[in-house]
C-alpha cells in the first residue's frame, strides 16, 4: 500500500517552492573560440523519494534520492536534529536513469532499483551493503512480502528480482510478461503464500501473477476487461491476499488473488491494506518512529521542517548538498531580450540577461517541452497534459493557476491525451494563430495538433486519425497560402504501443484542416527531427537526427539530401529540439552535437562553423550576433563569425 505525505507537509513544501524565486549573477565564462560559458539554469536537484527513519544511534534522519542532470546520483541523509547532512554516492553509475519506485523494509534499509542495478542502503551503517546488475532496466514498483524479502518488478518488459536481507540471496528472474509496448508496473503485492501480483499499463491494463517457484507469470485479466491507457492496480490485505482491479478506480470490479488463483468479487466492505513503505518515485514517508513528524524537505531552499505533534515545537534546519543542476528543455529569446526556457526535476523556469549577465529562476508550471515567441509575448507548450502557457515579460510575474486570469505565465489549454508530450510549438508568422504537436497520453498512439487561435482566444484540435493515424507530429513549418508542412514521428505516447512502421510528411490546410498530401519520403525513416522555412521558399530539414534534406514544398520534391552522420554526427536532441535556428537575414544555423555549422541555400552544403567544447543539447535561437544552447544543465552561446556583437 501506498503511504503518501499529510497535506501540511504539502502545504509547506508548496509554499516554500512558491518563494522560491532564485536571483544571481553568471560570472561569464570565456571558453575560447567564440564560446561563453553563462553557468547552470537551475543549480538544484530532484528528491526521487524521501524517507523518514532512523539511523544506527537511533537519532531521526531523513533519507533522499537526489536526482540532477546526470540521474540518480547519490543518496542524502540528514540529521533532523541538526541539518548535518552526509551524501553518499551511488555505487553503479547512474546512466541518466532514476529511482521510480523505492521502499524502506520493516528492517530498517532502503532500496531502489534503476539503470539495470538493485541498491540496498543501510542508514545503521550508513553506507550502500549490496547492489547487483540485472535485466534492464528501472523498477516501477516494489514490495516486501511475509519473510522480509525485497521484490522489484522493472520497466520496459515486466523484469523481477528479488532479494533476501537475511541470507543475502539476489535472484534474477529476468523479463516474465513481454509484449511489443513498454510496461509500467506501479504497483506490486505478495500474497502470504509467496506469490507476487503486480498491475500493468498503460497501452492495455492487466494484472500478473508470478510464481516465485517456477519463475513463470501469467495475466490474470481478460482481455475484455483491459482498458487502454490504464494500469492494473493491487494491495496486499492484512488478511493474507492480494486484491486488484482491472482498472484504478473501477471499485465494483474487485478481484481477488491468493496462491496465483484469482476471482471477481465485485466490490469489497473492509479494506485493510498491510502497510509497506513504499510508491513511485513521489515517496514521502514523513513519519519517525518516536512520533515526530517530517513537515517538509525543501531541496531548492535546503531547508527542513521537523515538527514535535506532542509538545507543537518546529524545528526549521537548513541542510546541504551537491548538485550540477536540473537538465534544460529548450530555450529561447523572450521578447524582452533575455534567453528563456525550463527544467526538469524540479520544473523551473529560467531567464538569463545577456546585458547584465544576471539569472532568474523560478517554480514553473508543469515541464517546459517547447517555447517560442511570437510578438510581445513568449509561449509554452508544456508536459503533463499537453498544455498551451502564455507569458508576457512586461508584467509582473504571477504563478500560473487553472483559470485565474491574472496569471502570468497564463494558461490557455491543454489537450490531453491528444497531445500530452509536445514536440513542436510553431509561433506562425501571422502573429495569430500557435500550433501545438507531440505524442499522446500514456498508453495511446497518434497524436493530433492543437491550433490556438490568440485574436478568439478559442482552440481547436484535430484527431492523429484525421492527419496520419498511429502517426504523432514532431516538426512544423508554415507555408505561403495557410498550409502547414508537418513531419511526423511513429513514436508512440509514453507506455504505447507502435504501430506505423514508416514516418511521414504531410501539407494540411489550416483553414479546412484538411490533409492535402502525404507520403514517406525517406523509406525507413521513423522521426522527422525538426524543420524550417529558408528565405528561397524550400524546407530544410533533418531525419532520424542523421539525413538532411532540402524540399520543394510547391512541387512535392525532395532536390537535396545527405547523410550527415558521418561527417558532423548526430543533431541535438530534446523533446522540443529546435535543431535549426535562423538569423534576421534569414541564414540557417544547424546545432549537432559536436558543433555549429551554417548551410549554404545555393549549393545546399553544410559548414561546421566551430567544434563545441561542450556536446550541445537543446537548442536553440539567436540574440544580438550569439546562438544560445543548452548542454546538460548549463546554458552556453557561440558568435557567429560576421554577426553584430552584443
């Protein structure tokens, strides 16, 4: 059973975030060959799960996954008398991976299990005592059953371990439930007898039993039970057996589970759940075991709130830790001037002053996939929920709320699960009208457009079946005449299933919304990586981060294309890419990894411009002769030879 923090520990944590608006300046630094330096966006870290308990001396400490850019990093622990805080770190590298589900034993140890390793740590000793390679790759649920042993059931194919901290025995059971989607598994029990139950989203959602003895599993739901984009969910009862749905939230379809048998039993009066320290990667046991409750553990203010329920005292320690920062999304220039864009983990907006070398950084809503500016004002197409956010630098900064219409960033509309993951956000050059494109909901497949239209302040959206079905758009360009040129992923929404097998490019008309053209161009292909209008009227682009190409959008007609790998590497890559970025002339710059490089529009050729002393992450745009990137958790820029300088 899931134990989640009370809501006065919500309350604080949210409201020490909501102050927390971080000013500093850069300290630039020059790294040679047209390249600054300009620091981290976001110089804090992401708890991944928090516990409170004890340590060997008996004294309360607090227990945190930290997670930056790099991953799981390492594992804090706090004195929550003092704030003396120790970091510990992890004994596998982390690979850019993360704890998604943890738990803390009834003896007294906490355990994670990601980037294909199972972790034990024992505050007592204050040291990792056990960690071991296995089938890949990240647990999504955990448990404990009646004999203490420690049980994992990972993303993407349904992997289990287990672990006995007696004997020590690890065993490996490798993936027992394949199907050709990617598996989330959020929620695992043990019956008494031994066997293990755990639910199974999102494409469809199922319930599996696991015996232990034979190492095999079998799905416990019929297949017209399953519902697509859920989870199957289970509790361990203090009776000894495991109930489930076949959906969460479904409570007349109970089900009931004991030694790999199961049977409906439609609703159930007594829920008694045993209680199992343990959730996703939000776990927050706020409970110590001399009473005293954990108020809050704030990581972008280091601060810790411990309250006394018996005698109402509040302790307020503030405690440390190393970071490297937050990963950034993509950035942009604000119509102010300054070069904008989010984080995640934690979600935070950032802005950087060229002229003052000053940092901004603030709690942001949801995570900032894509941004681009159109006019005075700076938007956002965002994950969860595939929402549209509209800000405007001239006014005071007030936090985004579900329709408070003096927020400013303010929120428009979402879209989910037509769209919950954007790839692309188009400002059109109309001045009017933003489109928003991406993958869907989790579990779903085909994702459709979002066309916002800023003089109405009216959307409307248009289904994946309606463009290319089982097909997501990740790049966009504006054509003369109000057409749209859209090239396409087959990626499906996180957990789905895919299906199309070939990307595509597609012209839709925006005043009908209807599709005029497709076709796969490139054979083989399965992501258009980004595209732009060059100032001849041909679309440059980039597939698979490795193909350029050049197209005729009157004529329909691919009149260049290079493999580019070999000689410049691969694009830069995030969700929102933004791999092209053009100067007020009209000339494209492309951003890969290793470097910048401009294209001829004659000869359509590409010229590395300078070698990046960094590998460049997100893009992308240009400010007063520089082009701002981010790689990492930090924000750097290039002047482009020939440019105005700042």
């Amino acid at each position: 059973m899931e134990f989640t923090p009370s809501n006065l520990l919500v309350s604080v944590s949210a409201l020490l975030l909501a102050l927390a608006v971080h000013v500093a300046f850069a300290a630039t630094e020059d790294l040679g060959n047209g390249f600054l330096h300009h620091g981290v966006a976001t110089p804090v870290s992401n708890h991944r799960g928090i516990v409170a308990t004890v340590d060997g001396e008996g004294r309360n400490v607090v227990l945190v996954w930290l997670f930056d850019h790099r991953g799981g990093y390492a594992l804090l622990m706090i004195n929550a008398e003092t704030g003396e805080s120790q970091e510990f770190a992890m004994p596998f590298p982390p690979g850019g991976d993360c704890p998604y589900a943890s738990i803390l034993s009834s003896d007294n140890k906490f355990y994670t299990h990601f980037n294909s390793h199972f972790v034990e740590f024992d505050p007592g000793k204050r040291a990792f005592t056990f960690f071991r390679r296995t089938a890949p790759q990240m647990a999504m649920g955990m448990t404990e059953d009646d004999n203490g042993v420690i049980w994992s059931v990972t993303y993407p194919q349904s992997g289990v371990v287990s672990f006995n901290p007696q004997t020590r025995e690890f065993r490996d059971y490798g993936h027992v439930y394949r199907q050709n989607w990617s598996q989330y598994q959020r929620y695992v029990a043990a019956d008494d007898s031994g066997w293990i139950y755990f639910g199974v989203g999102s494409t469809a959602s199922q319930i599996v039993a696991f015996d232990p003895s034979t190492g095999r599993a079998k799905p416990m739901i019929p297949e017209a039970e399953r519902a697509k984009g859920r989870s199957g969910y289970v509790y361990r009862d203090m009776n000894g057996k495991v109930y489930g749905l076949p959906v969460a939230g479904a409570e007349d379809k109970w089900y009931e589970f004991y030694k790999g048998e199961g049977k409906m039993i439609g609703q159930i009066q007594d829920v008694n759940p045993k209680p199992i320290i343990t959730s996703s990667q939000s776990l927050v046991h706020a409970d110590f075991p001399d009473g005293k409750q954990l108020k809050a553990c704030d990581l972008v203010n280091r601060v810790l709130v411990v309250e006394d329920p018996r005698t109402g005292e509040v302790k307020r320690l503030q405690f440390d830790y190393t970071s490297e920062g937050a990963h950034i999304m993509g950035l942009a220039v604000a119509p102010d001037g300054t070069i904008c864009g989010g984080t995640a983990f934690p979600m935070r907006f950032f802005s950087y002053n060229p002229q003052t070398d000053e940092w901004i950084n603030r709690p942001s809503y949801g995570q900032w996939n894509t941004v681009a500016r159109q006019g005075d004002r700076f938007f956002v197409g965002g994950y969860g929920g595939g929402f549209l956010l509209e800000w405007d630098p001239s006014r005071e900064w007030v936090p985004t709320t579900k329709g408070n219409e003096d927020s400013n960033p303010l929120f428009l509309t979402q879209c989910s699960p037509t769209i919950n993951r954007p790839h692309d956000l188009l400002a059109h050059p109309d001045g009017e009208t933003l489109v928003l494109a991406g993958t869907p909901g989790y579990g779903y497949t085909g994702g459709g457009l979002l066309f916002w239209d800023r003089e109405t302040g009216t959307s409307s959206i248009i289904e994946h079946t309606e463009i290319l079905p089982e097909h997501s758009t990740m790049s966009l360009v504006a054509l003369p005449g109000g057409k749209l040129l859209g090239g396409s992923t087959t990626s499906p929404g996180t957990g789905g299933e895919k299906k199309a097998t070939e990307a595509e490019l597609y012209i839709i008309d925006m005043t009908t919304k209807q599709i005029e053209w497709h076709e796969v161009v490139f054979p083989g292909v399965q992501h258009y990586t980004d595209m732009c209008l060059g100032p001849d009227g041909l679309v440059y682009g980039v597939a698979d981060r490795t193909r350029f190409f050049v197209l005729d959008p009157i004529q329909r007609r691919v009149v260049h294309e290079q493999d580019t790998e070999a000689t410049f590497g691969l694009t830069n890559s995030q969700q929102g890419p933004r791999v092209f970025v053009l100067d007020s002339d009209g000339t494209i710059y492309m951003l890969f990894v290793k470097g910048i490089a401009r294209v001829d529009p004659l000869a359509y050729g590409i010229t590395m411009l300078a070698e990046s002393p960094v590998p460049i992450g997100p893009g992308g745009d240009i400010h007063n002769g520089r082009i701002y990137f981010a790689s990492g958790s930090h924000v750097y820029s290039y002047a482009v030879p020939g440019q105005p300088a700042d």
